[in-house]
C-alpha cells in the first residue's frame, strides 16, 4: 500500500524577480520501500510549474521530506520546470 504524505510552505527565490511560490509536495513511500514526489507550484494563485520529479534517496520519511523540499528549492532557483 502507497503511503502518502503532504507538505506545503512559501519559498522565495533569490534571483530573477525574487517572488514567493507556494509549493504543495506529495511525498508518497512505496511497497518497495523507495521513496518519491509530485510537486505543485504557484504564484499569485497561478500555477507555475511541477519542477522535476525523480526518486529520492533517503530511507525514512523525514529525510525524504527534506530532499524534496531541497530538490524542489533547486529547481525553483533555476527555473527547472517551473516559469518564473
């Protein structure tokens, strides 16, 4: 059974505009143990991308948590599946 867990908070990017996103992280474990992540972006209510979504690394739900906001942070910074 796939166990899923949501996690929200704004994250203010330090280049370009410097605007604050509202990020939305599905962070969902597997049967098999491994870890992964969908993510929403949006700014002003509009939507501004998902980023880029891979499997995680981490092994407990907390580090997993803390690679996908990191990962998502990175991509926002960079503009990796998200419009600025």
């Amino acid at each position: 059974m796939i166990h899923s867990e949501i996690y929200r908070f704004p994250y203010t990017r330090m280049g370009g505009m410097q605007r604050t996103y509202n990020v939305t992280i599905n962070l969902v474990r597997r049967d098999s143990g491994v870890y992964a992540y969908n993510s929403w972006v949006h700014h002003a209510g509009m939507f501004k991308g998902n980023g880029l979504a891979f499997p995680l690394v981490s092994r407990t739900t907390e580090q997993a948590a803390a690679e996908a906001r990191a990962r998502i942070e990175g991509h926002i910074e960079n503009l990796l599946g998200v419009n600025e």
